[in-house]
C-alpha cells in the first residue's frame, strides 16, 4: 500500500472533518464511552476547518491513490509543540498510515524543546503508536462533566480574561505548568471566553475555555474550585467538562458531590522537555 504524506488545504477540510468524527465516534463505540470530543460532524468540520486554516497549526494528509485517508495536526502556537488528532479512516485503519502521519509530525518539531499529546487510554492501538515513537506517559486524566450544584464562592472574583491579564496569566502558567502558553490565550481571547479568578486583585486562576479543547491552571485546588463555580455561573443550566488529574484525589471527590461524573480515562504523553506540574491545572486535548 502506498501512502503519500503532503500538507492539508482548504479542500481538504470536508473529509478531513469526517475522518476525524467516524475514527473518534468508532473508537468509543467500540468500547461503549458515551463521549466523543467531535459529538456531530458540523462540530468536526468547524474545529478541522480551524486547524487548516490557521497558520499556527501544522496540518497533514495521507493520501492513497489520491484518496484522502488520514490527517494529523500539530499546535505551534507555543514552544512545547502540541499534536492531535491524529485519525485515519475505518478502512485503513491498523496498516501503518498513522504511523506515517506520526512520523511526519515528528519530523516537523524535531527542534521543538518537547512534543506532547492527549492520548485516550482505552485505545490501545494509538497508546502502542505513541509509545513505540517515542511518548511517555506522564500524567493519568480523567475527562470529567457536569453541572455544578454550589454557588460561586466569595472572596474570589471570577471574571472575563482580557488582554492586559495574558502577561500576569503567563506568569501563574509558568509557576505552576513550567511552560509558556501565551499564543493560546491570546488566541482563546478570540474565539472563546477565557475567564480569570482574582483575589484582592490577584490573578490566582484563569482557564482558556472549561472545556476539552483548553487548558486551565490555578495556583491551588481551592483557586480552581472557585474558578469553576465561577465558570458554571457564566453558563448556566450548562454542563461544563474539563481533564482532571486522577492524582487530585481530593478535587476528584468534590466533582462527584457537586454532581459531576467521570467520563472516560485519557494520559498526557511527552517527549522531550516535561517538568511535573505544581498548583493545580486541567491539560487542554493536546497537553
């Protein structure tokens, strides 16, 4: 079989969008999870169509005969290089083609100071691939959601991030995550709604969007707590979902009281530069 690796284009997005949606929805059908992070394939088309056309995404296809049947994008919006999805279509599946595309991405941030991705820890497949490349995993996840029964918390002020709160937000991100995501929340600044917790004017969390595809970071477990009651307060009647660290045992405990429920075990794996996060923080779908 002969597969051919080139960049993704603007045509590409349509059957991009539906290889990412089947691979994710077949991959936890099969294993009967009820949460996929492309639940429609309108949703799919909306994110891949970000990822091509972003300048600050890598994206990749792998071709057969001309064929679209596979795709894979890396986050180069900061210097740790973030990648995913890597998916390829049902019928090529287990024949080497993401193996290739993970190959490819590689290639692409060899002098990055480090590579990390969010893999599902149910898809043994995908944890052989990104072991056997390189990846180690270092940090157990569970993707949690739920509606929050308690009201924000006093003495902490949760609020709308704006521009003038990215360098103080950077800052808290470097104490606690060891690494600068400054691109990302700039770029969470437009398309979704950062929030920040403050105490006596103090930014002691901020989250880029309570959700799968961003991250969040808190000086302790009690700031996060506040920031997401905080967040459920923006949103009400909405759920709100989020990877928590299974080693937040305690944070764990309080999601389950307040309602919330674990979804599906996911690991943060890294090559390269990694340092043990301290404070507390959610990984967005890629770290």
């Amino acid at each position: 079989m002969n597969i051919a690796i080139r960049r993704s284009q603007t045509s590409d997005i349509n059957v991009c969008a539906r290889i990412n949606y089947e691979a994710f929805k077949g991959i936890s059908d099969r294993h009967c999870f009820p949460h996929t992070d492309f639940l429609t394939l309108e949703l799919a088309a909306e994110i891949t169509q970000f990822w091509i056309e972003s300048p600050l995404f890598f994206g990749i296809v792998a071709e057969s005969d001309g064929v679209v049947v596979g795709c894979g994008f890396m986050d180069e919006r900061n210097p740790i290089r973030g990648i995913g999805p890597v998916s390829v279509d049902r019928t090529f599946q287990g024949k080497g083609t993401g193996r290739q595309i993970m190959k490819a991405l590689l290639e692409r941030g060899q002098d990055a100071v480090g590579i990390r991705l969010v893999q599902e820890s149910f898809n043994m497949p995908s944890l052989s691939l990104y072991s056997s490349v390189g990846f180690e995993v270092k940090e157990p996840l569970l993707l949690v959601e739920g509606k929050f029964r308690s009201q924000p918390l006093s003495g902490v002020e949760v609020r709308p991030m704006g521009s003038e709160d990215v360098g103080e937000c950077q800052a808290l991100c470097n104490r606690v995550y060891g690494c600068d995501r400054t691109n990302e929340m700039k770029d969470a600044l437009n398309f979704f709604s950062p929030l920040v917790a403050s105490k006596q004017g103090r930014i002691v969390a901020y989250t880029c969007a309570v959700s799968a595809f961003g991250h969040s970071v808190a000086e302790t477990e009690a700031d996060m707590q506040a920031l997401l009651l905080g967040a459920a307060a923006y949103s009400p009647g909405e759920a709100l979902c989020f990877h928590l660290p299974v080693r937040y045992a305690s944070l764990f405990r309080w999601c389950l009281q307040e309602g919330l429920r674990g979804l599906k075990p996911l690991a943060v794996m890294a090559i390269g530069e990694y340092r043990q996060p301290s404070g507390c923080y959610f990984p967005s779908s890629v770290y």
